[in-house]
C-alpha cells in the first residue's frame, strides 16, 4: 500500500489520494513518517462493507447448524442480559 504523507495533502489536496488510488485500493496517510489513516474510494470501501456482512452472516448460519443460539423471549432476553452485566462488574 502506497504511502500519502500530509504534507502532500496539505499542498496538492485531494488530488494526492486520487493519484495514489489509481493503481492500488486503498492509500495510507502518513504523519511525521507514522501511518495514521487509510484512505479508499467509496465503491472500494462498500465492497469491504459487503463482504463483512458476507462474513457475519456465514457466522451466524453456522452458529444456528450448531445450535449455538438462545431463543427467549424479550423479557427473558433482557433478565439474562441484566445478569450477565452484573456478574461482570
């Protein structure tokens, strides 16, 4: 990943992200030599997006072919979830 050091942004603005993100996905920003941030475009970052959703919702399907799930209902639901923040303090 190509490096987009501020001062570059503070001198050529946008236009040194839109020339990093032309031949990579993503572009690091960097401060005083340290990376700080990463930059993408918005059809690149909803494509992460998607495939976050992608991942979480496999998890949840194997959980529920493994039956690691609990069904209650919403009172039952918030006593259990009352318990467990009091045994976790």
């Amino acid at each position: 990943m190509g490096a987009v050091a501020a001062n570059d942004l503070k001198t050529k603005g946008i236009k040194a992200i839109e020339d990093a993100l032309l031949t990579q996905p993503e572009a690091s920003v960097s401060v005083r030599g340290q990376i700080k941030y990463v930059v993408m475009s918005q059809e690149h970052y909803h494509y992460l997006r998607e495939c976050e959703l992608e991942a979480a919702l496999a998890e949840s399907k194997g959980d529920m072919a493994s039956d690691r799930f609990v069904k209650e209902t919403v009172a039952q639901h918030l006593k259990r979830l009352k318990q467990l923040n009091k045994a976790s303090k």
